[in-house]
C-alpha cells in the first residue's frame, strides 16, 4: 500500500525556499580528489593507480609490470641523452 501525501505537504517539501541551489564552486569541473593515474604497461593509456587490469585493453597490471614500464622509461631517457652526448661529440 502506497502512502498517502497531502498536497500541501508535498509542494512545502518539494519547493521550498529553505533548499539552497548549488553554488557555482558546486558545480566546477576541477576536481581536487581526482584518482591518481598512471599509463598502462600495454596500451599506454590512463588507468586508477589501484588498477589490477586495464579497462581499456584488458590487460593485467601486475607490480612486474608496473615496475618495468618505469624501468623501461628511465631506460630510453638515458639512453637519448648518451645518445645526444656522442652525437655532439662527434659534430664538435
């Protein structure tokens, strides 16, 4: 059985003007607790730092993953910046 309102009750409830609209820092899109983020090992893309699989290519994010793409990353870095070195060298 549904329960019964009384119109007056309802319209004092619903419409108010003790209810307070939202305030435009309501309603900005900068979100100041956004979930930390970090590419995914395969696709790259953005995935939650807790994530144990991609939701985007379905691959699982293991800590040996997560590890070697860092690894990796510092890899390329200095291997471009001795890179670099022995290019001057030879061009000096």
């Amino acid at each position: 059985m549904a329960p019964e309102f009384d119109d007056d009750e309802f319209a004092e409830h619903e419409f108010s003007d003790d209810h307070e609209a939202p305030q435009p820092r309501d309603l900005d899109d900068a979100d100041d607790d956004e979930t930390p983020t970090e590419p995914c090992p395969n696709c790259r893309r953005e995935v939650a730092e807790f994530a144990e699989q991609c939701p985007h290519c379905g691959d699982w994010i293991t800590s040996a993953t997560r590890s070697s793409s860092r690894r990796s990353a510092s890899f390329v870095v200095i291997a471009l910046i001795v890179l670099a070195a022995f290019v001057w060298w030879l061009l000096r």
